[in-house]
C-alpha cells in the first residue's frame, strides 16, 4: 500500500486511490460481519480475487459454502438505463471473472462510494453509516475475451438492482437464509 507524507514527519495518510479502494474492501466486510460469515484473502491477487466469503456451516448438503470477488471502488459512477456501465476492469482482470467454470462461483462487487473521503461513513444516535452502496454482477455463462489486452477495458452491466445486502451477501454464498437476524 502506497502512502504519501502530509503535514508533519511520520503524518502519513494513504493516497486517494488506496484509501477509497481499502474503504470498499471494509465495506464489504461489515456486510459479510454482519451477515456471520468468514471472510478470507490470499497471499496475492494474483488470480483476480481480492476477498472470498463461506458459511462457517452445512446449507443443505454443501458443507462450507463460498464465493470469490473481486472488489472495486467507483466514485463517478455512470448509468445506462438500469444498470452500471462499469469500465473499471481491463480485458485480462475480466477473463480472471468470466473464463470459468470455477469450482468457486466468482463475483464483481462495485461498491460507489462519495468523491470526498470525509463523507465514506457517518456516526449517528441510530449508529454508523456506510455511505452509498455496493453491487454485485456474477459472470457465469459470459465468453472470456479472446487476446486480452490490460490496455483496453470492456463496458461491463452491474445491474442497479443488485444491490449487496446481508441477506443478498448470504444467498449469494448459500448460507441458509433462516439464520438471518
């Protein structure tokens, strides 16, 4: 993680970009804490996936359901109709979602945070806010990119009613849906 010196010796904040990214990363993770389930990393992003999500229990016959994501932050997002029009993955990031099948279901969470880093969260009497909102597009059925290229990057739909929420969160996974509180 980059970070850049303001003010002071030893005053450090991370730049712009990191910030806003590990925001979006934290965001999800407060959904997956408050939907019970474990959230896990890899020693590299070197597959595409940032975070993955499992049930820490049996849904059904399956013991330990899971999926994988891939976590991105928009703060100038754009719309066509009822979707996103996300262009925030280059060819080679989108065939890492789209060239499956995966034994592991794969995911693009978006989550559109506010331009100014002072309005992420907001403390209340009610509790803490999380501002704006995270969505999510699966990508089972889609055709990788034949010749990727990291220089171009696919319009890719995020539906603006896939909103991520715990109950989403949890089906999502596959964790039963009973237990939600």
């Amino acid at each position: 993680m980059r970070i850049r010196t303001v003010g002071g010796e030893g005053d450090c904040v991370l730049d712009q970009r990191n910030h806003q990214g590990k925001f979006a990363e934290d965001y999800v993770r407060a959904l997956a804490s408050a939907a019970g389930l474990l959230v896990y990393t890899y020693d590299l992003d070197h597959d595409g996936i940032d975070l993955g999500f499992r049930y820490p229990g049996r849904a059904g016959h399956i013991s330990s359901p899971a999926i994988e994501v891939q976590v991105k932050s928009w703060s100038v997002p754009s719309c066509k109709g009822p979707d996103l029009q996300f262009h925030g993955l280059n060819e080679v990031q989108y065939n890492k979602l789209a060239a499956g099948p995966f034994l592991v279901p794969r995911y693009l969470f978006v989550v559109v945070v506010p331009q100014e880093s002072d309005r992420y969260a907001r403390v209340e009497t009610e509790g803490l806010t999380l501002s704006r909102l995270c969505y999510y597009r699966e990508f089972e059925g889609e055709q990788p990119i034949a010749s990727p290229s990291t220089k171009r990057h696919p319009s890719i739909r995020v539906p603006l009613g896939n909103v991520l929420t715990v109950r989403a969160l949890r089906e999502l996974v596959g964790a039963p849906s009973e237990s939600v509180v």
